[in-house]
C-alpha cells in the first residue's frame, strides 16, 4: 500500500504545477497592449480610406460647405463616371501601364541577370562593378533629369513614352541588382555544379536553374519596383510634354474646373481608382511573396 500510494504521488500520473496568478495576470495584460496596439494601427491604416472613399462620393458644396468629417449629404456616384471620362483617368492608367509593365520586365531580367553574373559566375572586377551599382543607388534623380531631358530631345525620343521607360529602367536597376546579388549569395552553389557536371552550359543554368530557386525574390523585387514606378510624379512630370501621354500621378493635377477651381469629387474618385486599383494588387501578391520566401532550394 505505501509503494501504491508512493507512486501515485509520485509517478507519471504527476500533474505540471499552476502558474502563479500574478504571472497569467502579467500575460494577459502583456496580450491586452498588443490587441490594443494592433487596433490602433488598423484604425490609423484604415480609416484614412474610408475617408477617402467618402469624400469621392460627396459634391463640391457638400465638400466646402459641411465639415470634412461628416458623411455625404447626397452620394454622388457621377463622380467616378466623370473622372474616368471627363477626368481622362482611363487614359492616364492606359499610359501608366504602358509605362510601367515593359519597364518592369527590363528591370527584372537585367537585374536578375546582374545579380547571377555577379554571385554566381566567377570572373575578375565583379566586386568592383557591384560597387558601381551600389554607387547609383546614391545618385539623386534630380541630378540627371535634365541631362536626360536633352538627351531624348536631341535623339527624337521626346512626345513619346519611351523616356519615361528607359529612365525607369536606369534608376530601378541599382536597387533590383543589390537585392538579385544579395539572394544569390544564399543559393547554394551546389545546385550549379551538379547542372554543370551534367553539362548545362551557362545560359541554361540562368534559365532553368536560377530562375525557378529566385521566383519568390523576383515576386517581391517586382512589388517593390512596381509601386515605386507607379507612384512616380517627378520624372513622369519632366518627361510627358502633351496630355496625351500623361500617367495617373501626372494626370491627378488636372482635376481643375473654372478659374482653377478643384473639383473636389471627381478627384477624390480618381484617386480611389488609383489606391484601391493598386491595393488590390498588393493585397494579392502580397500572400504569394510570404510563401516561402526565405525557403532555399534545398531542403532537408
């Protein structure tokens, strides 16, 4: 009986002590800051949107005469009708697309490729020219604005779109390159000389190796590049010499009536069809970067 009762005390049946009452207190309060914290930056990320898209369905009286707190006294739905048609916000995304998606892809594919030469291949002065792309990073873009200005005048490449992508081009690559070579270094090499040994010469190794391990870091360089170019107004607004060839953040200051007069609800939906268009790009490719982003291409 006193073994019996030793080992009920004693044995595997032992249950793990309570944490103390002031400890779970301290926790749960810990946890109480957090869901606080979080809110507050939900409320601070969000409702500056719905204020927006409130203010894009409002009449410019409503705008100037009510507080700019207070709901719609009529919801003007036309607003958006005429900033896409009066407003010309169709053909401002038009431009911008057109702008921004071959200067995207030049990005990506010379970026990818200056980040696999510079990591992977072996060959002298590699450190010195990742140096030089390091050092354009630093260059202002106000620098070489009117040196490139002059440049497409000169070359007849001005009233056309092509300035706007080949500046793109030159001030994303720096950045695109950095971050290419940086996820390179973690590939493991062994991935190259098994392809090598197996006779894959070096085109093939970029394109049907490196290609495949880099997608989740192209994903995310493209991201980020695809906002920065697609918030641009300084180099859209030097080089877009006509109406026509205008993009969204250009095209946003035009929202003007008589006498200079802002037409408040037209612009306020003009820049809802520009936030919310982008928001939901970020919101879907944004699951697809979190995916194994840090995964390597071995396993195991």
């Amino acid at each position: 009986m006193a073994i019996d009762t030793l080992h009920k005390t004693t044995g595997s049946g032992h249950k793990r002590p309570k944490q103390p009452p002031l400890r779970a207190a301290r926790k749960a309060g810990g946890r109480l800051w957090v869901r606080l914290a979080v809110a507050l930056l939900l409320v601070v990320e969000v409702y500056p949107l719905i204020w927006m898209f409130l203010t894009s369905v409002k009449s410019n009286s409503d705008y100037l005469n009510n507080s700019t707190w207070s709901l719609p006294a009529t919801w003007e739905w036309a607003n958006y009708a005429e900033a896409w048609t009066t407003g010309n916000i169709g053909l401002y995304v038009k431009n911008s697309l057109l702008a921004v998606v071959p200067a995207l892809a030049l990005i990506l594919l010379l970026g990818t490729a200056a980040g696999f030469a510079l990591q992977i291949m072996v060959w002298k002065g590699r450190s010195l020219t990742l140096l030089v792309f390091l050092a354009g990073m630093m260059i202002p873009p106000q620098m070489i604005l009117l040196p490139l200005f002059t440049l497409y005048f000169q070359t007849g490449l001005s009233g056309t779109l092509w300035p706007l992508i080949l500046t793109y081009t030159g001030t994303g690559l720096p950045l695109t390159v950095f971050m290419m070579a940086t996820y390179y270094k973690t590939v493991p090499r062994e991935l190259f000389e098994a392809a090598t040994l197996d006779g894959a010469g070096i085109l093939r190794a970029f394109w049907t190796i490196s290609l495949p391990v880099v997608r989740n870091a192209l994903l995310t360089v493209g991201l980020v590049q695809f906002f920065f170019i697609w918030n641009d107004l300084l180099i859209a607004l030097t080089f877009t010499n006509s109406q026509d060839l205008r993009t969204v953040q250009v095209g946003l200051l035009n929202f003007t009536g008589d006498f200079g007069a802002t037409q408040y609800g037209p612009l306020f939906a003009a820049i809802c069809i520009n936030v919310f268009g982008t928001l939901v790009i970020y919101l879907f490719l944004n699951q697809k970067v979190m995916k194994g982003l840090t995964s390597g291409a071995v396993k195991g």
